[in-house]
C-alpha cells in the first residue's frame, strides 16, 4: 500500500487540489487541463451536487442553491451584518 496525501488551496475565487506520494507531488487537472477551479459548490434540485466549473451556471439562477464566496464570512456569526 502506497502512502498518499492530499491538499486544498480554498481561496475566495479559485482553489488548487495537489496531491502527494513518494514519487512527488502533482496538481489535479480537470479533463480540458485546467489546475484552478472556481471555489463554487452547487446543490441541484434533484440533490446532486456539483463543483467548480460545472457548478457556475448555478451561481445566479436560482442563486440559493449554489455557495460561493463563503470563505469571506468564515469567523463571522450567523446573524452578523
């Protein structure tokens, strides 16, 4: 068994995904090769989920089913302004 191990970079626009092993650490590419996705989670009606740059379409229609952002308001209170 191989040893593995895994980082997000969340960052408020984009994320990074690397993983690691003995051989050396590589980024996770998306099938068209892009390193950087959109820090964007989208929960269909039918509960699917979907994230990155398949869950853009859903940032604006309908705007409470998708989460983006959210990095901004880490720490604050529920009820904060």
């Amino acid at each position: 068994m191989s040893a593995f191990c895994g980082g997000i970079d969340i960052g408020i626009r984009n994320s990074v995904i690397t993983t690691y092993q003995k051989t050396g650490s590589d980024c996770v590419t998306t099938k068209q090769g892009k390193r950087i996705f959109p820090s964007v989670l989208a929960i269909k009606r039918n509960n699917e989920v979907s994230i990155g740059e398949s869950a853009v379409p859903y940032m604006l229609s309908p705007a409470h089913f998708s989460i983006q952002y959210a990095k901004r308001v880490i720490g604050y209170q529920y009820n904060s302004e």
